[in-house]
C-alpha cells in the first residue's frame, strides 16, 4: 500500500514530457533586473480539446505567478541572478490528463558594477566641526545585491560595510572632530569585481575664537604723532581668518589673515583718535568681535597754550572787530564834516596828553593787545575814542596724516 501511494504521488512529475508542449522564453539571455516573458506552445494535435486549457509554469518544483490560468503566457517583471536555473509549464483541462513541456535552463546574466565615485555632504569636504558628515558611495551601473564598503585614510581603515540591492548608499558621521579630517575612498561589489573610487579629502572647520585686541604705542602715554600698533588675534579658528579693526564702530580698515593667526593695523595718532577701539575676526562661520579698549591721548601743556590762545583770539576778532571799525569810520566822519569849537568857559580843554590802556585777554604770553587813546571833543558832551590794534605773530601747528 505504501508503494502505491508513492507512485501516485510521483504521477504527474514522472511522466515524460510530452512533446505537444514547448517552453520558450524572451529574451532567452535576460539581464539581471530586467523582465522576462515565459510562453507555454502547444503543437498541433489529434486530439480534440473539448474544455478550456490551463497554464501552469514552474522553477525549480515551484510554482511561478499565481497559479494556472487560461493564458499561455507569464511575465516576470524583474529577474535576478538566483533566479537562474530550470523552467517548464504544463497544460491541462477537466478532461484530458496533464501535460509536460520539456525543461529549459535560464541563465540571469549580472551587469559588474562600474564607475564608483564617493561624493561629501556637505559638497566639497567642507565640514564644521560637531556637525554631520554623510559620505555617499555611488556606482554608474550594477545589477543585483552591491556591497559598498568606506574606508580612511591611505592605509583603508574600514569604517562600514552594508549590502544592498541598489546603485547608492550612504555612511554618515554624527558629529565630526578633528580627527576625521582625512582621506576617504569607498568600493562597491556585486560578485564579479570590486570597483573602487576616486580618493576624496575632509577638512574640518572651527569658527574663530572671540579675538583679543592689543594697543601698543612707544611709550607709557599716547601723544599726538605717535603710532599706535593695533594686534587682533583669535586664538582658534580654521583659516583664512578676515580682520576688521573699529574706532568707535566706525571701519579703519581690514586685514586678510590666509594661514590664521593674528593680524596687525599701524595707526598713526592725532587728538581725535581718543576713545574705544574694536576689532572683528570672520572665516565664513560666523563674526567675532573682541572687548573694547580705550584709548586716551595725552596733548603737551605747550600745545593746550597754543589751542586755547588761538580760540580766544578768535574769538576777540569775531566780538570787537566789528565794534573798532564801526568807531573809525564815525570818527573820521566827524573830522570831515566838523567845523572849529567855540570857546567853552564852563569846560576845561583836553588834555594833549594821549591816555593808553593796555587790555591782554589771555594767560598765554605774545597775544593780542588793544590800546585805548582819547581824542579831541568835537561838539557837546560827546567824547570818541580812537582804538589801535597790535597782534604779535606765531607759528602756526602742523598736523600729521594717518598711516595705514
């Protein structure tokens, strides 16, 4: 009993095929990837087919699609290279028995992978420190299941091994540090031969530091003259490092730092550079400005002198000159058109003497003097006096341009 039902079981299988049957497929070479189409043939037969006929195809003793239908044909929309191996179909109706086509063997042709190349994001290498560095393996062409590999530096420290059934993948790294500034190269491999990329350089950037801003002049004090050497430096910081220097915010000039380090601006000094100076340091990832610093420039006691006498002569020039010319002009007016006094018993004549008042209007030596002098009564009780000007000579200051 246990013989027979064994041989029932291996009915189906066992027969021979049948020669009615044929099994073809197009195309008979397919590429991995790509689609094939099985079609079930009957020949011409004797015998009458009275019922509709189903298709069934099969691989390997498995079955293919969803099951029998009435179609001859069974589309693959995709193969892969484990889908190499033998094929057949059979047809069969409700009243006839089942038919085998003979086998056929299918070889799933794989594309080698080709042109691998490793790209950064961000593009270029250029990363900031403690931000994420993605390192992305492509490959041109490749079929089936690829094996992309990353590795550092020239020696190909392996950093990480995925396998996957696409022409991309990725490897990233959190937050980058020093220490990953390297080269980076990448392979890719699908069974035939690995292809392997192009080396591609990482540079990890840190923005600048707050820079600090020094002021050196020759001496102990700053006077007008001198200059002054202003030192920025940030302490940290990915070159090439641009420095911007400030006087009371307003640009004096900047800097280009290529290598890092600081960067000195000479100045040379006048009265008005006194008060707060600054400077900025930028290398793309972002400005810093250091604390301010005060400058005060000390002027020399001869100068002060020189400054204050000069304000208040000016100032008696704005005030009296005026008033001394409007004087003159009246007194010769009078003489013009006076004509000669009549003997006044009641007033005693002037005096021929001339009276002089000597008036200097500043602490500072040599300056101005006016001198007051009476002059003869033309009519009544009117009296005019005559005012003589005297300005000593000096040497005017010079002033000192900026050096940049």
């Amino acid at each position: 009993m246990l013989l027979g039902l064994v041989l029932l079981m291996c009915a189906a299988p066992c027969e021979p095929a049948s020669e009615v049957l044929l099994l073809t497929a197009r195309p008979s070479r397919p590429k991995e990837g790509g689609s094939m189409t099985l079609t079930c043939e009957m020949r011409a037969t004797s015998q009458k087919l009275d019922a509709p006929v189903q298709f069934c195809f099969f691989t390997d003793s498995q079955t293919l699609g969803q099951g029998c239908s009435r179609s001859p044909e069974l589309q693959l929309p995709t193969v892969w290279r484990e889908d190499s191996g033998s094929y057949w179909c059979e047809a069969k109706t409700s009243t006839i028995r089942v038919t085998w086509s003979p086998r056929i063997q299918i070889q799933v042709q794989g594309v080698p992978v080709w042109n691998v190349s490793l790209e950064t994001q961000p593009p270029g290498g250029q990363v900031q420190k403690g931000k994420k560095l993605v390192l992305i393996c492509l490959a041109t062409q490749g079929t089936g299941d690829i094996t992309f590999s990353w590795y550092k530096g020239a020696l190909g420290l392996t950093l990480k091994t995925k396998t996957q059934r696409s022409l991309t993948a990725t490897f990233e790294i959190p937050a980058v540090t020093d220490s990953d500034a390297e080269k980076y190269y990448c392979t890719a491999d699908n069974g035939y031969r690995p292809s392997i990329s192009e080396l591609v350089s990482v540079t990890v950037r840190s923005p600048v530091s707050h820079p600090v801003l020094t002021l050196r002049v020759p001496g102990a004090q700053a006077f007008p003259g001198d200059v002054v050497e202003l030192c920025c430096e940030a302490q940290s910081g990915s070159p090439p490092i641009q420095y911007w220097f400030y006087h009371e915010d307003v640009i004096l000039g900047s800097i280009l730092a290529p290598s890092g380090g600081g960067a000195s601006f000479n100045l040379s000094l006048t009265t008005e550079h006194s008060g707060n100076y600054s400077c900025e340091a930028d290398n793309g990832l972002g400005a810093q400005r250091s604390e301010v610093v005060t400058l005060s420039i000390t002027v020399p006691v001869e100068d002060k002198k020189e400054l204050l006498a000069s304000g208040v002569l000016e100032g008696l020039l704005g005030t009296l000159g005026p008033t001394v010319m409007a004087l003159s002009l009246c007194c010769w007016l009078k003489k013009r058109m006076g004509r000669p006094a009549a003997a006044d018993p009641g007033r005693s004549p002037p005096s021929p003497v001339p009276q002089v008042s000597n008036y200097i209007n500043s602490a500072a030596p040599l300056q101005e003097q006016f001198i007051y002098e009476n002059v003869n009564v033309v009519s009544g009780d009117e009296v005019y006096s005559l005012v003589y000007h005297r300005q000593q000579e000096r040497q005017a200051a010079g002033c000192l341009s900026h050096l940049f």
